[in-house]
C-alpha cells in the first residue's frame, strides 16, 4: 500500500529533528571515568559513563536544570524501549540509522566523518549518539502496534473530544485506486523515463474505476490496488496536492516511486462528518501537534507500562 513507508521516514525525521536541537560546537575534549555502574534496568547496567556521554549530549543541546537526572531518566527510559523494541522484534536496520546520522551531519553542513569527530571531542561519542537514534526511530514502531498505527480512539475519548470541539468536524472521503506501471528494480535506470511517458500517455485514456483492471490487461506490467476508503488527513504529503487538483477524468498526475511510475484514479469523493471522520481529523491535530515538540499521548502510557513491570535498582 502507498503509505506503507510513511511511518519509518516520519520517524527518521522525528529523530533527527530532536537531535537537530543541539549546537554543533567543537568543545574540548571530554575524559570519561572508570566504569562504574549507576542503576540496572531489567538486568541492564547502565554505567556512569553513559550518564556522562548522556549529559554531555544534553549539554549540546543546551539543556539546563539537573543534568545528571535527567540523563539518568533519559537512559533507564531508553533501556525500557530497546529491551521492547528487541523483543518485539521491530528495530530499525543499522542502514536506515547511519543514512539518519548523514542526513544529520549534512543539515549541520558536515561530513559523517566530521560529525563524529565532534561527537568524539565533546565526550557523546558516535556509538552512543546512533543509538539514539535507533531508539527514537524503533519506538513509534512499536507505539503503532500497540495501539494501532492509526492511534485508535476510546469511545470516550472521542465523546470527549466532539464535546470539546462543539460541532463534528467534516472531512472529504475519497475511494482511491492505485495504477502502477511496474519497473523493476534492476532495469531501473534502463526503463524508467520509459514507463513514465507510458503512464502519462495512458491517464487520458483512463476508463474509469469499474473498467480499471481490464485497462490494466491491455498494458504491460501494470498492475491496479483497490486502497479503498481514505480520508483527505490520512493523504500522505506527496499525493495530496495532486489528489486535490485531478484530471478531467478523475485521474492525478503521474509520480515516480519505489516501485515504479504511478497514478491515482479518484473512484469518488464526498464530505462526510460521521463518528470515523471525527476521530481522523482529531487524530491529525495531535499529530500536527507533536510535530511542533508535543508528546503522543500513546507513548507516555506504553512507557508508563513498562516502568511499572520493571526492576530498576540503584545499587
């Protein structure tokens, strides 16, 4: 489905915004302790010199108040994830993290390699950064599992919410269909400006949705997906433009993806404002919202869980 890959690239995005927070300076470097460990999470020990590597990245990001605390917490909270996030078995790959860690490095106009030496410099360390970044990129995997990738609401919550609200939002409903002009992936750079002038040749010509499969068979390697209900919210950013100002026909403009060149039909789209729409227009305010540093709700409580079954000891 298209919006298969959304989930991974928001949270690589979340993860290098959060990082984004410090200033890079090239601070002197800083002299680790021996080890000694500070508290054991689950029969995890974290030693002091992960709370020193913490506190010196929250000092890059000019964080104030008890900084020894507060990476304290930050550390035990990082165990409890990773510890779910193995056992669950939904971590990110060590590609998508080092791809996270460049695309860091060049928003601060580094090189990977100059990013570690300041890493190095201030006392934080590659390794340990990284590993941030893995579990900020993990949990919302999990969050989603747990609660369901759309964040389901209660039926109190939502009640609560309307009421709140004072009048139930309205939204469009769309019934979309997905043509895809397959390319694979080792003929790529072969035939893709190919299959691309195939698809916009082909939107004019595009019979509608009940005829759709049977206009697929008369192409080569064309394949159409049903996806169904969606609402205008759930539009990933990409499409949404194009789903907003569609052909004559019904169809939007053809786009290059991972798996080939790839068209919209609109099958039919309405406004609607039942109990469904409500939830997805709450649920894409509280997204807009985390996005501008506000916490999923979901996520405190998954943590809050694991806390209460854990054995945290300070020895």
């Amino acid at each position: 489905m298209m919006f298969a890959s959304i989930a991974l690239r928001r949270a690589a995005l979340a993860a290098t915004a959060l990082a984004m927070a410090f200033v890079v300076d090239p601070a002197p470097r800083v002299a680790l302790a021996a080890s000694e460990v500070v508290v054991v999470v689950n029969k995890t020990p974290i030693i002091n010199t992960d709370v020193a590597r913490r506190v010196a990245f929250l000092k890059l990001q000019r964080q104030t108040g008890n900084l020894q605390k507060m990476a304290k917490d930050q550390l035990i909270d990082e165990a409890l994830k990773r510890e779910e996030i193995a056992r669950l078995r939904m971590s990110v790959s060590t590609e998508d993290v080092d791809r996270a860690f460049e695309r860091f490095a060049q928003g601060n106009k580094l090189s990977a390699a100059q990013m570690t030496q300041i890493l190095d410099r201030a006392g934080v360390g590659v390794d340990h950064f990284k590993a941030f970044i893995a579990v900020q990129m993990s949990w919302p995997r999990l969050v989603n599992a747990r609660y369901g990738s759309s964040g389901k609401m209660s039926p109190d919550e939502l009640v609560k919410r309307m009421q709140e609200n004072k009048e139930k939002p309205v939204t469009t409903e769309y019934f979309l269909q997905q043509i895809i002009f397959v390319v694979p992936a080792s003929r790529r750079n072969e035939i893709l400006a190919k299959r691309k002038a195939e698809a916009d040749k082909a939107r004019p010509n595009f019979p509608g949705c009940d005829k759709a499969k049977d206009f697929a068979k008369t192409m080569l390697d064309v394949s159409v997906r049903d996806l169904g209900r969606v609402m205008k919210p759930e539009l990933p950013e990409e499409w949404r433009p194009l789903i907003e100002k569609p052909a004559a026909n019904g169809t939007t403009g053809a786009r290059v993806t991972e798996r080939g060149v790839e068209f919209l039909a609109i099958c039919s789209q309405r406004q609607v404002s039942d109990d469904t729409a409500a939830e997805i227009v709450f649920r894409a305010e509280d997204i807009g919202k985390q996005k501008k540093g506000g916490e999923n709700p979901n996520d405190a409580k998954y943590l809050a869980e694991l806390r209460q079954q854990a054995q945290i000891v300070y020895p």
